[in-house]
C-alpha cells in the first residue's frame, strides 16, 4: 500500500492498481480481476485505519478491469458498483460475460505459474459481474462532506471508458484511456475503438490540471510536468502507430503481417500474460481503425 495523497491510496501490484479515496468513506477505483483482488484483499486485510467502502468504480468493461467485480463485492458486501452506461449494458451479455470469464481464467493461470499469487483464484461468479449504477460526463462521486469525484467521458480506448476527477487534490484516474506504458517505457497505443477520439480524450485530459495521474497498469505518475510528458509520450505513440499501419498498408504488406509485428513491438509488460488471440486481435483491431480514416 502506498498513500499518494492525503485521500487516495495504491493498493495492487502495478500490474493491477486500485485506489482507495477517502478517509472515513471512500470509493475503491479500478476492479482488476481475480488474480489481482487476491492482491488487493490481502493488502486491504493488513491495512490499518480501513474508511468504510461506500462505492466501487469501474472505469470501463475490457476483462482485466471488471472481473474483479464479484470478488470485490465480497469483500464489501454493503456497496454499488458504479460504471459507464455502455459497461453496465455491456456486462449483461451472457456471451460477453462468459468471454470475460475465460480471459480472467487464463491471466489468474499465468500469475500463478509466475509466483505473483500464492493460488489461483476460485471459479468467477459472473452473476455478480453487473453494474449497480451507470455514470456519466459531469456526474459527482460524494465521498465525503468535502470530497467527490467528477465524472469524465473518456472514449477512443474503449466506447464504454471514463475517467474519474479529484479536483481537491489534482488527481486524476484514467485506467486505460491515455495508454499503457509498459515497465520498460515503452508506450502502446491502445486506440481499440477509434483513433480520433482517443486523441482528443487525451488532449482533454491535458486541460486538466493534474499532479497524479493514476493510472491503470504500471507506474503512476506524480507531479504536473511528468504527467504532461505521460500524455505528450502517448500521443506521439499513437500517432507514430497510425502512421506506421497506415504506410504499411498503402504498400501493400498483408495485414497478418503487420499484427504480428505490431504485437511483438507493444505487447510487453503485465500485457504478456493476457491470451494471446485476445492481444492478436487487438493488434487487428488498430489496424481496422487505422483502415477507417485512408
């Protein structure tokens, strides 16, 4: 556990982060999945000076953000679960849920077999993967008297993303929606939906001011001028990216080919233990969105 500010708190792994803000009611930001609440749960059991959990938020719906869900629910029998109106309507879907459930059993596998949890979790309880309450652009989280979260859209990595803002603090919780950057630096542009509104999510969050960017996965980064390099690092990434299909398929290269290059370029990090169809096909869908606009 580490305190990144006087009301939020890291908890997970980097791999998996999750927050915790507020002092004596607080809101747990970022579901994970199983593997990762098994973290989480033991950090939490350890943690002194535990603020009543009143909410928990799910940024958007890929697997390894909502697959916690059920074990988080445990955990704190007593809260909503709050998330876009695209997630909440996605996580009704039998087929996307048992979709979801697969990848979550895959990735717990892996973390297993590398010694990052001591056991594997139990079966997923996709029943209880449903959100209790959708949010949306300029909605308020109250966490306390003097503490609540804005609610940004944040499209482009997924339809269903949003970013949560504490203005008090300057602290803002992106999850996925301004890319991934991997242990070794290397930045992956992750426009699975559509490129042009994942620039302009950035270039929106960089009107924010914004001493913590809490992300996702990985290292958060701390202090104003690191985080604007964070955003100016991904939008380069992603239009690098861009440029880079786009070349390739105006001189004719096979599409097969340049995922799979795509892949072994961005596909580093926690993301190596995802299914590989699962990246494979993430790889085919950047070039789909890179296609859209030639």
């Amino acid at each position: 556990m580490q305190r990144l500010s006087e009301n939020v708190r890291l908890l997970g792994n980097g791999y998996f982060n999750y927050y915790v803000v507020g002092q004596t009611e607080a809101v747990v930001i970022e579901c994970g999945m199983s593997a990762g609440v098994a973290i989480f749960s033991r950090q939490w059991a350890k943690m002194g000076d535990k603020p009543r959990v009143k909410s928990i938020l799910a940024l958007h719906s890929h697997f390894d953000h909502v697959c916690g869900i059920p074990m988080l629910k445990a955990l704190f029998p007593d809260t909503r679960v709050l998330a876009s109106a695209a997630a909440q309507k996605v996580l009704t879907l039998d087929k996307v849920l048992t979709a979801l459930s697969k990848a979550d059993e895959v990735v717990s596998e892996a973390y297993f077999r590398a010694g990052l949890v001591a056991e594997k979790p139990g079966q997923l309880k996709i029943s209880l993967m449903n959100v209790d309450q959708a949010v949306g652009e300029g909605d308020l989280i109250i966490v306390g008297d003097d503490l609540h979260l804005s609610i940004l859209e944040a499209p482009g990595h997924s339809p269903c993303s949003i970013a949560a803002y504490l203005e008090t603090e300057q602290v803002m919780f992106v999850s996925d929606a301004a890319g991934y950057r991997a242990p070794e630096g290397l930045m992956s542009p992750v426009f699975f939906q559509d490129y042009d509104l994942y620039m302009d999510t950035i270039r929106k969050l960089m009107t924010y001011p914004t001493e913590i960017l809490a992300v996702g996965h990985g290292e958060v980064v701390v202090s104003q001028d690191k985080v604007q390099q964070f955003y100016q690092q991904s939008l380069a990434a992603a239009e690098g990216a861009f440029n880079n299909i786009k070349e390739k398929l105006a001189s004719g290269e096979q599409e097969g080919n340049i995922a799979a290059e795509l892949f072994q370029t961005y596909i580093k990090g926690g993301l190596a233990f995802y299914p590989r169809n699962m990246m494979l096909g993430s790889m085919y869908q950047l070039i789909k969105n890179v296609k859209a606009r030639m």
